[in-house]
C-alpha cells in the first residue's frame, strides 16, 4: 500500500508577478525581483540548490526605512524587520500607496 503524496499548497502570486513557473519547470535560482517575490510567497526562504547549482537566499531587511513626504512619516515599515528581516510575504501590501 503506498501512502499518498501530501496535497501541494495552492500556488500564490506575488505582488504583480505571475509565480505560475514555479508549477511547470525547476527554479534556476535567477536574481531578479519577480522571482524572489515568488519565492518568498511560495515559502521557499530556506537556501536551496538549484538547477545550476547555485544557491539563492532571500534577502533580508534588517534596517527599513520609514517613508517621509515633507518631513511627515507617510508610512511606518519597521514591520519588514520582523522575523530576522524576513516580515515581507511579498503577498499584501504591494501598490505603491501601502507603502511596500
């Protein structure tokens, strides 16, 4: 009797990118906005192996900056360096008036 494969989780998009490749081909550990954004809505924040055998690892925020217009705080982003300056999904948050 075999034991059936855990259901994948549904795929997420992140912030205008269209993570859809993460279904239909091996990640290439590529650097580039869109990617990590997927990565890191999809859970992959752990370094991994790639196809090319590269590693990738998410960026960490440690230090954000606030948003200031005129000398007033527009938007507050301590929140980014939460969780070891990992606290952006890249799921929420993503026009330019969030302040993401």
């Amino acid at each position: 009797h075999k034991t059936p494969m855990p259901a994948r989780p549904k795929l997420v998009h992140a912030c205008g990118c269209d993570c859809s490749w993460l279904e239909t081909r091996r990640d290439d550990c590529r650097k580039d906005p869109c990617a990590d954004r997927c990565r890191i809505a999809n859970g992959l924040r752990d370094p991994q192996h790639c196809d090319n055998q590269m590693k990738w690892a998410p960026s960490r925020n440690d230090k954000p900056r606030n948003v200031y217009q005129r000398g007033v705080m527009k938007c507050d982003c301590q929140w980014m360096g939460s969780k070891g300056g990992l606290g952006d999904d890249c799921i929420g948050g993503c026009s330019p008036s969030d302040c993401a």
